[in-house]
C-alpha cells in the first residue's frame, strides 16, 4: 500500500528503496555513546 502510493506520485523502485532507508532512526550521540559503555556493539 505505501510503494503503490509512492509510485502514484512518481517515484521509481530505486527510489522507494532509499526512501525506505530512512524510516530508521539513527540514535542520538548520548544513546551511541551509552551503547558503546555497555558493549551493545559487541554481543558475545
């Protein structure tokens, strides 16, 4: 339903696919810090 809207208005697959990308929020500087302290970034 959403990639029939976007092609409605024009935009090509190619498109769509970038625009999806950015749906998911990068986290603020705090939050990548505090991931780091704690490992997040290096599941054991």
């Amino acid at each position: 339903e959403l990639i029939a809207g976007y092609k409605k208005y024009g935009f090509n697959d190619t498109e769509i696919t970038q625009i999806k990308t950015l749906f998911y929020p990068i986290p603020n500087y705090p939050d990548l810090v505090r991931m780091a302290v704690r490992e997040v970034f290096y599941p054991e």
